[in-house]
C-alpha cells in the first residue's frame, strides 16, 4: 500500500482527473434510473411457476386485487348505490383496472316456475320498500360470496374489490398512482376518502414502496448529516468531516451507476444502497485519518504520515473490505434476481469505496495544510473517555482472560438455544409498522370482514369438457367441501358454489345440493349464461378444460398460503380421478412455496461467506491457528443477533439472514485491524502481551471509532415504517456492538490464552 500511495501522490493530476470522468459518467449512468420493480420477478424471475401464473391469470383472472371497505349504516339505500354505481362506472373507465365487484354489480340467482332468473341486486333493493331491503340486507350477510367479502358480517359496512388488469410489465411503483385513481374515482363519487379503508396485498405492497421511498429520500440526507456530525465531534476539526463527506458521496454517485448501468429499472431494495455504502465509506477514511494523525502525532512530517498511514491501516482495509465485498456478494447465491442484484451492487460499492478512500484521501491530505496532531485541542478530551475505555478492556483481557472466555462461552450458548427456536414467516402487511395506515386499515377489515389473502386452485384435465365429466365433477364437489373445512379457510368460490346457488332455484323439490351428472351440470350452465349471468369465465375456461377454485383465507402469512395450499393438493390427490390434476396457484403461494429456497440460499449465502472470509483471514493473518480462531469472535454477533430474535420474537420475516450476513461481513472488520496490527507488532519483535497492549494503542482507537459510524449510519433506519429496514436500524448496530466487545475483550483473552510467547 505505501507503494500505491506514492504512485498516486506522484500522479495527482492525472488520477484527479480520471476520477472526474469517472463521476461524470457514473452521475449521466444514474440519471437514467428507473424505480421500478414487479413483485414476481423481483422474487421469482424467469421460473416455469411465475410463467405459467402469469398464462393462468391472462386466461381466468387474476389476484391483483385492491379492496376498498367503508361504514355504511344503509348499503341498500337509493342514496349508497348512486353513490357506489357512479364510483364503479369511474373505476371501470382506468386503464389499469380489468373489473369491480360491489353491492351495485354483484347478481343474485333464483328460480321460478321452473325458470331461472339472474338478477342484480341492486335493482331489487331500488323496487322494494324499507323492509324489503332489510330482508334483502339479511339475505346477502347469509350469502356465502357476499356476507364478509362484499357486505360486513354484521351489515354495517360495505367494500368493493378491484381487479387490476393483466400486465406482467407493469412495475409495482405505479401501484400509489393506481390506488389513488380509485380512491379518487369513490371520492368523486361523494365518498369521503379519509374514511376509506384501503387492504388487500397490492394495497400492502403500494404501502411498502411508499415508505420504501421516503427511507431513500429522508433517510439517506439523515445519515449523512449523522455521520458528518460523529467524524466533527471524534476529531473536532472540520476537514475529517469534509473530506469523508465528500469522497464517501462519490463513492455513492459511483455504485449507483454502476447499478442503473446493470439494469436501469432499480427496484425498491436499492433505497438501503446509499446509506450502506457511504456509511462503509465514511468507516474506511476515518481508519486512514486517525492513522494520519497519529503518526502526525509520533514527529513524522506530513508526507511521511501519509506513506506510514498506508503501511498502518492499508493492507488491513484491504482486508477489511474484502470481507465485506465477500459478504454482500455471498447474497447472489440466494436464488431470487432482487437478492442477486442487491449482492453484486452492494459488494460493486464496497470495492468502490476503498479504491476511492486509497486514492483521493491521500491526494487530498497532501493537498491540505498539516493539521494538529489528534491528541492536541478540545479533541484531547474525547480520546482521553475512548483511552479510559480502552485500558478497562485491555485489564480485562490481559488480567482475566479465562473469565471474558467463559462469560462469552455461555451468552453464545443462551443465544445459541435461542437460534433453534426460530420461525419464519413472511407477511406483507406485518412488514409496515403497527401504527401505519395499512396496517390499522387490515385490522379494522378483519373485524368486520373475511381475510383477503386468495389461494387459488386449478382442476386441469386432458380433453374438452372435462370438467363436466361425472367423476371429475363429483371429486370437484366433494374437494370444495373438504376445502371449506379446512382451519384457516374463511370461504371457497368455485364452480360448486355457483351451482349450490343454480340447483335449488332450479329443482327446489331435489333431495340433492346440486347437480349430479354431466348433462344436468351441462344444462344449468347453458341457462345460467342465457339467463344474463355473468363472470362465469372467472370460473372456467371456454373449452371447459380447467376450473378455478379460490379459496379466501384467514392469514396473510405467505408460508401459511404455502401450507394450506399443500393440504389442498393432498386432498385433491385422494379425491380427484386419475388424468386430472390440482395446482395451486396464487402471488401469496408462490412467494410462500419459494421461501424454503430463499432461506436455503440465505443460509448458503451466510455460510460460503463465513467460510470464505475465514479463509481470507488466514491469508491476511499469515496463520491457519489465528485465522481459524478469529472466527470464533466473529460468530458472535451472528449468534447474538439469531438467538435474540428466536428468544423474543414470535415469528421473523424471511428478509433476516440478510442482515445477518451484513453484521457478519461488516462485524468481522474490526478483527482484521486488530488482529493485522497485532501481527505487526510480533514481527516488530514485541511479545505477546506488549503487542497486545501495542494493539490497543494504536488500533484499538480507530476501532471504537469506526463503530461509532457505521452504528450511527445504519441507527436511522430504525425510524422507518417498513419491518426490513427497522430491523436493519436495530440489529445491524447491536451486532456491530457485539463485534466490538468481542474484538476487545474475546479476541485478546484468547490470544493470551492460545497464543504461545
């Protein structure tokens, strides 16, 4: 490194300006930024699942759906259905909406005289007198598609359900816009939308980008006002500050490009890439200035301090910043394309920002007149609290090394049990913060409605008309039975429902629930389209091959979807003829069936970085023992962070191994520059305890100083409304604090312990 530094120092000019061509383009690259990102293929990319839902949704529909529900004392009421027709009419003329489903559209079926009558309830309500409504409001609570989808439980409220069209390119960000035409559209129609209730998946997932986007656009300035503030106060002078501000931001500017360069349409994840990066940033020059001073400090000339700076902290940062590349690219083997790009873009950063610290940072230093040493000024006072804390640990570790072993042996064994009581689950809606919107809107909705979380199920046969056939019939209706049954069902709709309904108008004298063969099923359906019906191709498609089956469900839980859907699979087997198939089908199941591989790929990711910065640090340590026996430390916060979550938490969502291999490949940094240190002061000829005490001296300081900054860089996140990055907020600072206990105190104690004189 004091090689690189004075090539660089020697090329100033043509480095500088290298680096403004480089920005230039980079700023040009992420001009072109695009924010957007559809919820399939951010998780699912190219897989024949998400094809073949994307084929199924184009063919029947689909369950893009945004529900919207209201208190209505008099739903029935001429005023309530002007109101709600003159609200759908506006909705139905979007561009993005494919239908609405409300009181003023919905159909009621009865028979008479042997006919069959379709007919809207809305213009019976409007036909009939006070107590006729009142009859009517009795019967839609009692209907099975009605009471708790469309009309409260207990009728004094009512929603609609708003189906988006089919459109596979259509980017989740234009959800907010979306949703907002609707709302409008109700509050054009005299509806007060303060009062509307907006829930459903898509209504979640509107929700998620919109506080997504107020992390990239608050919390990032926030950090950065934050960062610049720590670097002040630790060094009581401004040019640290600046010139950490100033590079860390390029080092942002330059990842960001390089980001849109790869793929143009950024998606909603990328809003934590600024404020990681430049709080990575900000941690690899504080490192280099502490270094500079310090050596200022100890008589050496400007340009000396510069080049022994290098030799100090360089080959370490190196390091350093190779693990945390490592560890933020170790998120690519998670199989899903937003992890994927998430890692390369993160680790793309990471190399970023220490070319950019190892080249401008020292052009900049001797460019600056020569500063004070650090121990000089009111800067003295705030090293003198950092020795104070320092010495304690060194006591600690040099005096009772078997003690800070054993202490450290059973917390990793308390949160090691903790670990194994872990359960994941991923819910949208649990991911928003409890006094969001979103959230207070789903529990008002689930006091008075049916959950609206959707499983839908598809009977494939082989031929035409098979699903008419007598068997495949008879399996279909005994399947929605068992279905209805099923813990965690509220309701199924399916071709069955709409013959429960058809049978009794037709044949009320049948001792039968509903058609039994082939040329009856044949004949009710025939009557049922010639007698005005409607939305029957939501139920089956024209060649009457494939019937769909939804099921509306309690939880919103993604891997309960996925287990439901199992069950439902496992019955269809039993019951269904041979030749005919049931497939689940759904955004909320696919998301739930391809958990298992993301936390497979999580876990994978969590343990190739482990075993490759391990690795690594042999390399950088130049010992199998000390490289292997560093790790141990390192496991620590990872433990801490997995054990408190399995100890506390009832359920996490499925985004928490990430972090954990964040705090594992930024935790791991302070243990590389102590441990690097260490060795230098061996090969100086020092013993074991004096390196140990050299260590603490030197490195031991930029150490406390560099967690303080990425502590106060990722704390801000704790302030947001979405469970991901709040998590972020809260753990990644608690593990970096496990870290540096454990660097401090554990790493020491067992060099003394197993490291031989």
């Amino acid at each position: 490194m004091r090689r690189w530094f004075q090539w660089v120092l020697s090329h100033r000019a043509i480095v500088v300006t290298i680096c403004l061509l480089i920005s230039g383009v980079a700023a040009w690259s992420a001009s072109r930024a695009v924010v957007a990102s559809e919820l399939g293929k951010l998780f699912l990319g190219d897989s024949p699942v998400y094809r073949e839902y994307k084929e199924v949704s184009a063919t029947f529909s689909n369950d893009e759906v945004v529900v919207l529900a209201w208190d209505d004392e008099a739903p029935l009421s001429d005023a309530s259905l002007d109101r709600l027709e003159a609200a759908v009419e506006s909705m139905e003329a979007l561009h993005d909406v494919q239908s609405v489903d409300s009181l003023a559209t919905i159909q009621r079926v009865r028979g008479e005289g042997g006919t069959l009558f379709v007919e809207s309830w809305a213009e019976l309500a409007r036909e009939t007198d006070a107590a006729g409504r009142a009859e009517l409001l009795a019967e839609l609570q009692d209907d099975p598609l009605v009471g708790g989808s469309l009309l409260s439980r207990d009728g004094s409220a009512s929603a609609l359900v708003v189906e988006l069209t089919t459109d596979p390119e259509r980017a989740s960000e234009t959800l907010p816009a979306i949703i907002a035409g609707i709302t409008g559209a109700m509050g054009d129609a005299g509806f007060d939308e303060d009062s509307l209730k907006l829930v459903g998946l898509q209504s979640q997932i509107g929700a998620v980008l919109e506080v997504s986007m107020h992390t990239l656009t608050w919390v990032f300035p926030f950090v950065a006002i934050l960062l610049l503030l720590a670097v002040w106060l630790m060094f009581r002078r401004i040019w640290p500050a600046a010139v950490s501000s100033s590079i860390a931001l390029l080092g942002v500017l330059w990842t960001m490009g390089i980001a849109v360069a790869l793929d143009p349409q950024i998606n909603v994840l990328f809003a934590i890439v600024p404020a990681v990066i430049l709080t990575v940033a900000f941690s690899d020059i504080v490192h280099l200035c502490s270094a500079y001073l310090l050596e200022l400090g100890h008589g050496k000339s400007k340009d000396d301090a510069i080049l022994a700076a290098a030799e100090d902290v360089g080959h370490a940062c190196l390091f350093t910043s190779a693990t945390t590349c490592v560890g933020f690219l170790s998120l690519a083997l998670v199989p899903t394309p937003v992890f994927r790009h998430l890692g390369i873009v993160l680790g793309a950063g990471v190399g970023i920002a220490l070319l950019q610290a190892m080249t401008l940072a020292p052009i900049v230093f001797s460019l600056l007149p020569e500063p004070t040493p650090l121990r000089e000024g009111a800067t003295g006072r705030v090293h003198d609290l950092l020795d104070g804390f320092l010495r304690l640990c060194e006591r600690l570790a040099l005096g009772r090394p078997w003690g800070v072993i054993g202490v450290s042996a059973v917390l990793a064994g308390i949160l090691g049990y903790g670990a194994t009581q872990l359960t994941v689950e991923t819910d949208f809606g649990a991911r928003l913060d409890d006094s969001h919107p979103a959230r207070v809107d789903q529990s008002w909705f689930l006091e008075r409605f049916q959950g609206t979380n959707i499983l839908d199920l598809y009977v494939v046969t082989e031929s035409d008309n098979g699903v008419l056939e007598d068997a495949v019939w008879a399996g279909m209706a005994s399947l929605h039975d068992q279905l209805e049954a099923l813990p965690g069902v509220d309701q199924v709709g399916s071709l069955v429902t709409l013959m429960d309904e058809v049978h009794p108008a037709l044949a009320p004298s049948s001792p039968e629930k509903r058609p039994s063969t082939r040329r009856q099923l044949a004949q009710y359906l025939l009557l049922f389209e010639g007698s005005g019906g409607e939305n029957l191709s939501r139920l089956l498609d024209f060649p009457r091959r494939r019937a769909r089956m939804s099921l509306r469900l309690q939880g919103e839980g993604f891997r309960e979807t996925a287990v439901i859907a199992e069950k439902a699979r496992a019955l269809a087997a039993d019951l269904m003829p041979p030749g005919v198939s049931v497939k689940p089908m759904g955004m909320s199941f696919l998301l739930g069936d391809w958990l298992d591989e993301i936390l497979v790929g999580q876990r994978n990711s969590l343990l190739a970085s482990f075993f490759v910065i391990a690795l690594m640090m042999i390399v950088a340590l130049r010992s199998k023992r000390l490289g292997l026996g560093s790790m141990l430390p390192n496991l620590l916060p990872v433990v801490a962070y997995i054990g408190w979550l399995g100890l506390t938490w009832e359920f996490v969502d499925s985004d928490f191994l990430i972090i954990a291999v964040l705090a594992l490949g930024i935790g791991v940094d302070d243990t590389i520059h102590f441990l690097v240190r260490y060795r230098i002061e061996r090969d100086r000829g020092q013993s074991r305890d004096e390196a140990i005490r050299r260590t603490f001296s030197f490195a031991g300081r930029a150490i406390v100083m560099t967690t303080v900054i990425l502590v106060l860089g990722f704390a801000p996140f704790m302030t947001t409304q979405y469970l991901t990055t709040q998590m972020m907020g809260w753990f990644v600072p608690m593990a970096l604090c496990v870290a540096v206990l454990a660097d401090l105190l554990l790493v020491p104690a067992m060099l003394v312990v197993f490291e031989p004189e």
